[in-house]
C-alpha cells in the first residue's frame, strides 16, 4: 500500500465489472478535487480479461507513467496521473480472497498543498450541521478547521456521543424521506455509510427530484445523526466536536476568531435571534388568512404497520387527514389536528394533579410505560387523552390506527409539534468585519433555522442538505486566504431563495385549500367542519372514496408494484366510522398536481468550475 498523505490517504478504490469514474463533478466515482482537472475527466472500464483507463476528452488530459494517453490497458505498477492526482493500478489479494480472483485496486498519492486554514464553527450538530462539516472537511482538507457546537451531546472517553433519555434527550426516530438529488451530492463515503444494506427503504415512488435512476429513500433520522456524528468524530484534527449549547452572546470570541458561523440549530435558533439585526425580521404575513398566522398542531404516534408499503402509499396520498412515514412497516403516523383537537392535547401530573402543557409545546416524546400509559420521561406526565374514556380526541386516534392497520398494542409513543411558517429576508450576512485582529466572520442560516417546511411535503431534511452542500461548495471554491466579501455567496443566496420558495410555496399547498365558493381554507378547518356537519351517507361517502383511492392507483401502479384491488380496499374501508370517512372526504387527495413541477437543482450554479483546490496534510 502507498504511504500517501492528503484526503485520499491510504484509501482504497475497488474497481470491478461496473466502470468507475473520475473527475470535479459530485456524481463521480472518485471526486478529484483539483482545478486542473475536469468535471468528467476518466474512466476505467473492464473490457474481457482487462481493464482499460479511458481519458474522456479533458482539458488537461490523463497520463500514465508520465506520458499522456487517451486509452491504456492497466497493468500493476502503472501510475495514472488525474489533475494534482495520482493513482497507483495494483492488483492484491486478501487471505479471504485467496481462492477466488485477484482485487484490483487504485491506491491514491494525493498532491501536498499547504495554505491558509478555513475556521468555522457550526451552531448545532443534526444532520445539517454534521453534514456540513463533513463536507467541508470532504472539499476542502487540512485547509479547514470545523468546530461544530451542540448541547445534545456528551464525552464518552475520547468520543462524542448523543445523550440519551436519562440525560434530557429524546431522540428523534421519525422516518424522513431523502431525495436522490441530496444524497448523490454527498460524499462516497458519506452516502456509503448512511445508505448500507438493511438501513433505509424505497416505500415512496421515483419522481421528479429522482436522478440517475435513483429514486427517494426512507432513513430514520436518529441514523442520520448516529452515522455523521461518529464519520465526525474520526476526524478530530480537522472537525471538533464540542458537547455543548452555543452561546452567541458567550462565545463572542469564537464568533470574531471564525471566517464562518453556520446556523443550524432548528426553527427555535437562539443564535439566529441573537443576530436578527444581521439576517433581518422575519415575515409571517405571506403565510396567514385574514390577518391571523396560519399554524397546524400535528399528533405523532409511533406505530408499527402491518400493511404493505404500497397499500399506506396509496392511503397516505388518498387523504390529507393522516400521513405515514415508515421504515419496514415502523415509523411515525402524523395526524393533522383540527383546533378543537389541538386543545385537548395536554399532558397531567398525575402526582401533583395538575395539567402541563409538555407534550403540547415540547418536542416531548411520550412512550407507552408499563400500566399502558404514555408518560413524559423528562417531566413526569402522562397523556391525558388516552386515560379518558370519552375524548374525541383518542376515538380519532384508533380510527387513524385501523386506517393504517395498527393495532392498539403496536402504538408505542406519542409526540406533538406545531407548524408554521415564515418568509425569511436573507440566508447571508456579514455578522462582523474584518480588523487587524480578526478575520471577518459571515454567518449563514441553514436546514430549518433558514426554512422551517411544513412536513406533509416531507422536504425538511432535503431543504436542509441542499442548504449545506451549496454552503460547502461556495466555501470550497471561494476560499483562498483572504477575507470573504458579499460576492463570493451570490450563488450560495440564490439556492437558498429557490429553496425558500419552491419548498414553503409547496408547503403552504399542503396547508391550505379551497372551499366550495373557491375561497382559501386551512385543511383542519375544512376537516373540523365535515365532522360538524351532514354529509351524504356512509355509502356516498364509501363510494368517493373507492374512486378517489382507484384513480390515485392506477396513477401509480406503473411505479409502484402490488397495489391493493377494490375488495382489499374496500374491506379496509369498512373499518371506519360515518365521521372518520367524512372527514378524508372533506380533507381530498394530496393535490399532487399544485405541489408538483420543477425542482430545485441547485448543481446549476456550481457546474462550470472544481469543487475544491486540492488538499493534503502537509
């Protein structure tokens, strides 16, 4: 093996049947971050018995053993030369492959770059921090330093680790839908690690945002934050991790001696506000009716399915009522509260005998204890509804259960959150300026402390990594040691505009519809009304329903295999109460056409130039 320093020492580029790809472009095999070299610069293809490196029309061309060639056939020892970059063709043999052929392999010997060091320091550590410091260490190399913040955490020896329930944090096992176009932009080793056998699942069809043949992928967030925080803590000499709150006010200095501060601490971002001076005032008027914000309540109940996939695709997206999201049959069923309902959601001490809001303004997650109550491990309550015989609210519950085919016993936790949404003015700001003694610092909003999304689009988290990977490419292809200026994020500002109005000009969709008269109407008034008012029967009722659920399917059944036939569905059906059937009526269809159309592809503004100036330790 090549004693090799830099980003791709010591790795390992097994090269098989299928061609593997060199190149800027993210959509390589092998990212070659170097200005000389080509988006798509070479390819090795296996050909027979042989294997046969291919220059594909660079600008600077590939070379092998020093001279330049436009095809070779590989032999061991030859060493190909792709911009700053150059490989070693072996060919080597593990004790437990000694009985089947030989691995060929490309060992790297990366170019030594010194220069200036990128600091900057990440407020908060999910999935859209983590990421972005993954990738900036991924673009960028020993050139950077990424010192990422977040209270959630806790030493375990020389590791970082998640706090768990004991320690005050609840960890977020709700099922999130990742788009292709976000997770091919991530790095090899990053889309390896998430994305193994057994990990996430593909309930949902391919659609518009579904490059290259890949299509949407169901991952339960806790993995998301478990894999990127340990490839994280792999590299303390470029990214640390810091177990605990940032502090704006606190960490002034950390602030003053970063070229960055990155905002990623959710929609309740203390730092943002801190800064509101800098990012502007948001405005809740574009998402309101009648002057009044327009918020939804969401009851999140952890369940466990036993329908098939395409049976709670086809019920999920017949009505607006209720929405699935799950991992193997287990995940989070959201149910959209109507403002009757949102009241009862209340959690009691049952010592004190006192009502608590928790559940009802805390990201509290309420699991079911051994009495068969849902208790607050942080605040010592139970969920009221489901000790109280006659509430609406829980009726409502079980009949969302038997939609989806949940017994009662598989509902093991309860949740709540509100939605709302804002329009933000500004994702980039100069938070200070340069001096003699300081750098310079610009702070960026992302993941849901720039765009909050209401869930029932599912894009949160593809709005999130979207936001950091373009941060990361701006950083990457800006940065060369002097201060930034406002010019050098002009692309990074227009991805997150785009983002802002495709995903909340979508989101509104989903909060909003129209009534009779084509007057604007929010889903859970609409629904409240159905349940106050006559309908047309049970049978009627039935019968648009049978219709709506046979369009929808032979809408999808090309995309989606083993849809259910009308004497499954309707047996399901028949399951429901007069009301229940009334209000995902009233609720309609996702209106997949209002919400449907062009993506955001933010690839257009970084297309033309390299991802990174090469890097190594020096």
């Amino acid at each position: 093996m090549v004693g090799c320093e830099g980003p791709f020492s010591q790795q390992r580029f097994p090269v098989g049947d299928v061609p593997v790809t060199f190149g800027r472009h993210a959509g390589n095999s092998v990212v070659v971050v170097s200005k000389v070299a080509s988006r798509f610069h070479a390819e090795i293809v296996r050909e027979g018995d042989e294997h046969v490196l291919y220059d594909r029309e660079s600008s600077n061309g590939t070379t092998v053993n020093g001279e330049e060639t436009t095809s070779h056939v590989l032999r061991p020892g030859d060493l190909v030369t792709i911009g700053d970059e150059t490989f070693r063709w072996e060919f080597s043999e593990t004790p437990a492959e000694a009985d089947g052929p030989p691995v060929t392999q490309m060992f790297v010997r990366s170019a030594v770059v010194s220069g200036p060091v990128l600091h900057v320091a990440v407020s908060g550590g999910g999935p859209v921090g983590l990421a972005l410091a993954l990738l900036l260490e991924h673009l960028i190399g020993p050139q950077v330093v990424v010192t990422v913040y977040d209270g959630r955490w806790t030493r375990d020896g020389s590791r970082v680790v998640w706090k768990d329930e004991r320690q005050g944090n609840v960890r977020r096992q709700q099922v999130v839908t990742v788009q292709s176009r976000q997770y091919l932009n991530l790095s090899e080793e990053m889309r390896d690690r998430l994305f193994d056998a057994g990990s996430y699942t593909e309930m949902w069809p391919a659609g518009p945002d579904s490059i290259r043949g890949y299509g949407p992928r169901n991952i339960r967030i806790s993995r998301v934050e478990d894999v990127l925080l340990e490839m994280a803590n792999e590299r303390p000499r470029r990214i640390r991790l810091v177990p605990e709150e940032f502090d704006a006010a606190g960490h002034h200095q950390v602030v003053a001696d970063s070229h960055v501060l990155a905002v990623c601490e959710g929609a309740g971002s203390r730092t943002r506000a801190y800064f509101t001076d800098k990012f502007g005032q948001a405005d809740r008027t574009i998402y309101s009716l009648g002057g009044e914000h327009v918020q939804d309540v969401v009851l999140g109940l952890r369940v466990r399915s036993d329908l098939t996939d395409p049976t709670t695709v086809l019920l999920t997206v017949a009505q607006n009522r209720f929405l699935l999201n799950s991992l193997r049959g287990e995940g989070f069923l959201n149910m959209r509260l109507t403002d009757a309902e949102a009241g009862e959601v209340v959690g009691i001490d049952p010592v004190r005998q006192v009502f608590q809001e928790c559940v009802a303004s805390r990201p509290c997650v309420m699991g079911r204890d051994g009495h068969g109550d849902f208790a607050c491990p942080t605040h010592s309550t139970l969920f009221l509804p489901a000790m109280v015989g006659g509430s609406a609210l829980w009726k409502r519950v079980r009949q969302g259960l038997a939609l989806f085919g949940v017994a009662e016993d598989n509902l093991s936790a309860v949740t709540a959150f509100r939605l709302n949404m804002v329009q933000r003015p500004r994702f980039t700001a100069q938070l200070r300026s340069t001096t003699p003694t300081s750098p310079g610092t610009y702070g960026f909003l992302l993941g849901d402390a720039a765009n909050a999304i209401h869930f029932w689009p599912g894009r949160g988290l593809n709005s999130g990594l979207a936001s950091a990977i373009s941060l990361a490419r701006s950083l990457s292809s800006a940065w060369s040691g002097r201060p930034f200026r406002d010019a050098d994020f002009i692309r990074h500002e227009a991805a997150m505009s785009m983002l802002q109005y495709r995903h909340k000009s979508r989101a509104w969709k989903a909060m909003v519809t129209t009534d009779e008269d084509g007057a604007v109407c929010t889903f859970k008034d609409r629904i409240a009304r159905s349940m106050d008012e006559e309908g047309p029967g049970r049978e009627a009722d039935l019968e648009t329903m049978m219709e709506r659920l046979g369009a929808i399917r032979e809408r999808l059944s090309p995309r989606v295999p083993g849809m259910p036939d009308d004497v499954s569905l309707r047996n399901h059906l028949c399951l429901l109460d007069d009301e229940t059937l009334r209000s995902l009526v009233a609720g309609g269809p996702w209106d997949t056409l209002a919400v449907g159309g062009e993506e955001v592809d933010i690839d257009i503004f970084y297309r033309d130039e390299a991802q990174a100036v090469p890097a190594a330790e020096a």
